[in-house]
C-alpha cells in the first residue's frame, strides 16, 4: 500500500455549486464528451424527456468506451439541451449526480496529479470559485491529507526544487502585513532572479535561497514598499499594455467565457472613450488610481482580495 499526499487550499474544501442562484451558468459552451455506459443511459431512460433529448442531441462518434457521443448544442456558444427552465441540469434532477457526464462531473474541479501528491484546485471560470476566493480572506489557507492507495500514481514525482520555489513564492506573498503590491514586488523580482539560471539545481537553490531571504527582510522592513513608490510612473507603457491586451483577448477563438470578457472589455473601452478633451493616459491613470483605491480598502478590510488572486 502506499501513502499519496493531497494538498488543496480552503476554497476547495468549502465549494459547493450555487445552482440557479449562479450569476452564470456552466452548461454552456462545451463539447460534452460522453461515455458508452452513459449513452446508454440516456437514450434508454424511462423519463420521456430525458429520453427524447438524447435522441435528438446526442451525436453518436463511438471512438472509444469513454468517447461514445457527444451533446449536439445549437450553436458553439449554445445551452445544452438538458439546462431546464430553472438553469438546473435535468439529467441531475432526474437521474442523480452520479449520471451526468465526466465533462460536467468534473467541472470546475482541477486535479494536478504527481506520482506520490495530488494537488487539488477549481477554476476562476466558475462564478462561485471566483466569489470565494476574492471574499474569504482565508481562502488560500492550505490544508493537507493522506489517503492509501494499492500503488502511486503513474505520473512523475513533484520535483523537490520547483516544490521549494513555489514554497518561497508563497512564502513571499504570505508576508504582505501591509502591501499586497510590495509582496508581488518582491515575487516579480524573485521569479526574475530565478530565470537566470538553466536549471534549477542545489546551487542555484543555494543562491535563491540568500535572494529570498533577503527580499523578505525588504518587505518586512517596507524597503521595497518604499522602493516601489519611487518608481516614476509611465502612463504610455501602462496605456499601451492596455490596448495590446483587449487585442490580444479579441483576437482569442469563441469560447465559454468569451461573452463575459468581451462585456468588461466594451467596458474598458466606453470608459476610455467616453470624456472627450481626456487623454487616453489619463483615463488609465484614473482607472489605476480606483483600483488602488480598492485594494488599500480591501487590505484595511482585512479581506485580502488581491493576495488571494495571486496565491491562487
């Protein structure tokens, strides 16, 4: 037997689905894989509905056991057929959880799987993961188990010196007493000293272990906080990386969240063309000045919004 370690952060263990009281809605948007065993499931259904639904909607592809057939939606952006009137999956409220596909069981949970570890996490495309880690100030908090399994995993081992690296990234955030921006600082320039190296082996780890050691003084100090306030801001830069970013998401192929992303970038867009006489460099400093004014709120609120979104 052998011991296989599962670490996941807070927000995991608290999820659970908002159902219909989602602001969005996942079942949307995918190609819904499903299973031979599945299929059957459904077209042989005793619920007329559910019955009729396959029928219609499933197309049958019969590649391999776990690719039978997929779900026909009605566009690449479309709602699957079996979202009912109350945005609730229908084959869930009939048939039970464990009848749905492994696309839609799965979904948003993330596994990261290494020989002797399992890492678990969901992802920010959920409305709900995303709430919880910007409002639960311990969100991030990370919690670790031990489960028996017959043997390891068939995947390879974590390595020791990247664990320790992501050990001294933590580290460095988990340090913001005042400045959540002076953490990330400190990360940006740690991550940058690192890269210098080819590989990361017991050297380097020696070298990086004196940077972090002193980068953390630096912030525990408020050297860097201070460092970071001396920088001479530059409204172009900022104001280019802005434009380059919206292209770059609009130039991005039709996916699950292309509608929400292209809502905030129109946005983005009304705000730095709605004043006429206003340089588009100041209307990005404005912009910045109310997140700064949000993140100084959120970190007096002891919410820690921020640091959140970068441990995650």
């Amino acid at each position: 037997m052998k011991e296989i370690t599962v670490t996941e952060p807070a927000f995991v263990t608290r999820f659970s689905c908002s159902g219909s009281a989602c602001r969005d809605h996942c079942c949307k948007g995918w190609k819904i894989t499903l299973d031979k065993t599945t299929v059957k499931k459904y077209l042989a259904s005793k619920d007329a509905t559910i019955r009729t639904i396959a029928q219609d909607h499933i197309i049958l592809l019969k590649k391999n056991n776990s690719h039978w057939g997929e779900i026909k939606l009605p566009s690449a952006l479309g709602n699957c057929p079996y979202l009912d009137e109350d945005r609730l999956c229908r084959v869930q409220k009939t048939l039970g959880a464990k009848a749905l596909s492994h696309t839609c069981s799965s979904f948003p949970r993330a596994h990261h799987t290494y020989k002797n570890e399992v890492r678990n996490s969901l992802s920010l495309a959920c409305p709900e993961v995303t709430s919880r880690i910007l409002n639960d100030p311990d969100a991030m908090a990370l919690s670790e188990k031990t489960i028996i399994q017959q043997t390891f995993n068939t995947a390879p081992l974590f390595p020791a010196q990247q664990k320790l690296l992501n050990l001294f990234c933590l580290s460095l955030i988990n340090h913001a007493n005042s400045s959540t921006e002076a953490a990330l600082y400190a990360l940006i320039k740690f991550v940058m000293y690192a890269q210098k190296f080819a590989k990361i082996d017991d050297v380097a780890l020696g070298e990086l272990e004196q940077v972090y050691a002193a980068l953390l003084e630096q912030l525990q100090t408020g050297v860097l906080a201070q460092e970071l306030m001396n920088i001479a801001p530059d409204s172009k830069v900022k104001t280019s990386l802005v434009l380059q970013m919206q292209n770059y998401f609009r130039s991005l192929p039709l996916n699950r969240g292309s509608v929400i992303l292209d809502h905030y970038i129109q946005c983005l867009l009304r705000v730095l063309t709605a004043e006429e006489g206003v340089s588009m460099e100041q209307k990005v400093s404005d912009i910045e000045s109310s997140l700064a004014r949000c993140l100084q709120a959120d970190e007096q609120q002891k919410n820690w919004a921020f640091r959140n979104l970068i441990l995650y």
